[in-house]
C-alpha cells in the first residue's frame, strides 16, 4: 500500500470505518480488549463528569431539559458510568449517544437498558439537529477522525497579519492552518516561520466534523464542549511519535513503523496526537469562546476529584498501575477503590496528561 497525501485520509477510512473497518466490527476500547480510555479503568471518571453536568445544567439557569451528547460514545462505557453516579438533575438530561459504529450503539443500547437510568437516552450513528441547550462530550474522539499527512513547513502559510497590536511589535512572520484558505490574521495560532521540514497530521476530518456539529447546532443557543485527547503544540511533532496503531492492547509508535505494519496487513485503531494550534483555529472559526486546555490531572483536580478518594502515596508507576488494573478481576473492592482510580486518571506520564479543551459558543 503506497500513501500519499491524498489517500491516507482515504485509506483510514476505509481502515477504521469501511465495511470491514476496525470501528464497524466493534474494534475499540475496553478491558482485554484493543486499548483503554478513562472511563474504562471504573466510575470515578464518569461521577467526576456527571458531577461536572449537572454543574453544567445548574449555570444554564433553565426549568427546561437540556441535551448531552456522547460523540464518539464508543461501547458506553462513559454513559453507564454517568448513570450509575445518582446525577441530581437526571431528569432533566436527554442523553444522546452518537457512534458511527452499529457493533458499538448495540452494545450501548444493551448495557443502558440494563440498567435504571433517570435520564432519557438515545441512540444515533451522527449526530442529530439539536434545539435545547447543548454540552457535547468527547473523549479520545478526534484522534480517531480521519487525517492527511503533509509536512509542516509546507502546510503552515507564513503571512502578516491584517493588524499588530502592541504585544505582537518586533515579530514580523507568522504561520497558520493550512487547510483553511480564509484565515490570515489568527495571531494565537501562530507558528514559528523557520519551522522546520517534517511530517504533522493534517485534520482534515476534525475539519468536517465541527462543520457537521456547527449545522445540526445552528439553532442552539447555548453549545458548550467537553473533550479529552492527546494533544501538543505543531513544533512538538518533529519526532514523529504522534502517528499510533493501538492492536490487541498493544501499540505501534512512530510514523515508519506505523506505515510499515498497515502495508504489512496489520488492523487496529490508527490514531494521532492533535495539534493544538489548529484546533485553536477551528474553533475560533466556528464561533466559540472561553476556550480553556489543562491537562486531565488538573482538571480532574479543578472538578474535585480528591473527594471520592482517600490518602494516596502514589508510589507505583503510571504504567504499573494500570496494568494492575487491567490484570485484575472486576468486583466491588475494584469497583469502589476510587483512590486507585484517580491515581491512574491523574498519573500525569499517562491518562493524565491527556488534553481537556472546554469551550463554549452563544448565539
């Protein structure tokens, strides 16, 4: 298999989402399966979001229902979470489940139904046109929206801006995204002009996605986004370690090697880190504001995480800790041992440094 600029974001595609795709067969996260996300390793990341909802519902100052969309919501895992975490305004949540995979929203439909869930919840393979005020969630979403490979100095346009205001005085170049043509004056996306000859992810897909999120939102109010990833400024990508394929709980790292197991035959999640300065540009292109990024660590510890959790000494390392996890069988001592959990979430060497991007648009 040959890639090249114009068929990797096609070949990923069909990888991950064709008919015999890695996502439509059910391929993705869980224990003893392909990979693991936060809330697979057990509650404690769901109550934290629950908790962070109903927060969420509480500032909209409404008597109305309001909507969470799950984007990307994979076997459920999150949703089962949030629904065993006693949300106190449950019944005022229309949980939207969203996963272009049917293997994955059957799974969801079974494990929901399950259970007793004080909000209403649903399944769709996109998501729908949506009218009440609105909190997306995503977690390890848009590394998995398919992507181009280009190099940097050739992607990056170097221009001036329209204006200079006096924090900018003395930088005369600047750079920006190149898969926009109409932006020319985003002066936080900037980029260094020398910087450098080597190969970045190019987001077409993420791209076509907040297009897609921007028109089934276009009569909400009030859009707010939640999402976790791996993410990085574009001069961290020069090592080329952002390419990934996750198999089998096993992960292949590095853009060569990576290449070299898809020509080789080999299936699994391709998936990429995100360049932090192009999501700045989407965003901003799609009209939202008060846009944070922290790191998971410190934004679990912003929303409390401490107050489910006991003493620490966090003596292990990230690695074994999780792999603990993984080993061990599930049960009610692993299932409530939220001290543990939040060790793992918060190790800032593994989940913990996973981006958290918090933003909002008001129409």
């Amino acid at each position: 298999m040959t890639f090249t600029n114009e068929t990797f974001s096609q070949f990923m595609e069909e990888s991950l989402y064709g008919e015999q795709g890695f996502y439509t067969l059910g391929g993705g996260a869980g224990r003893s399966r392909d990979y693991l996300t936060s809330p697979e390793v057990g509650d404690l990341f769901g109550r934290v979001v629950a908790s962070y909802i109903d927060n969420w519902y509480d500032n909209l100052e409404t008597d109305q229902p309001a909507l969470v969309i799950d984007a990307g919501c994979g076997p459920g895992a999150l949703a089962a979470s949030v629904a065993r975490s006693n949300m106190k305004n449950a019944t005022m949540i229309n949980y939207l489940l969203v996963d272009r995979s049917p293997v994955h929203l059957k799974t969801c439909e079974e494990r929901l139904s399950a259970m007793t869930t004080e909000f209403t919840w649903s399944l769709h393979s996109k998501i729908p046109e949506c009218e009440l005020p609105t909190l997306v969630i995503a977690n390890e979403l848009l590394d998995n929206l398919v992507f181009n490979i280009g190099y940097a100095d050739e992607t990056y346009m170097t221009f001036k801006p329209d204006e200079i205001d006096s924090v900018l005085l003395g930088m005369d170049a600047y750079a920006h995204f190149g898969v926009f043509k109409n932006i020319d004056n985003l002066s936080r996306a900037n980029v260094p002009l020398d910087i450098g000859h080597f190969l970045i992810p190019l987001h077409t897909g993420i791209a076509q996605w907040f297009e897609e999120l921007s028109i089934a939102t276009s009569n909400v109010s009030s859009l707010s986004l939640l999402f976790f990833d791996y993410m990085k400024s574009v001069q961290d990508f020069e090592d080329g370690n952002w390419l990934r394929l996750y198999a089998n709980n096993k992960r292949i790292v590095g853009i060569d090697e990576v290449l070299d197991a898809l020509r080789a035959g080999i299936v699994g999640d391709i998936t990429t880190d995100i360049i932090k300065e192009d999501l700045h540009v989407i965003l901003d292109i799609e009209g939202f504001s008060r846009i944070k990024f922290e790191n998971q660590s410190q934004w679990l510890t912003g929303q409390g995480v401490d107050a489910w959790c006991g003493e620490s000494a966090r003596s292990a390392s990230s690695y074994d800790l999780l792999k603990t996890w993984v080993d061990s069988d599930s049960g009610s001592a692993r299932e409530q041992d939220f001290t543990k959990e939040r060790d793992i979430l918060t190790e800032t060497t593994g989940l913990g440094a996973f981006t958290v991007i918090t933003a909002k648009r008001e129409i």
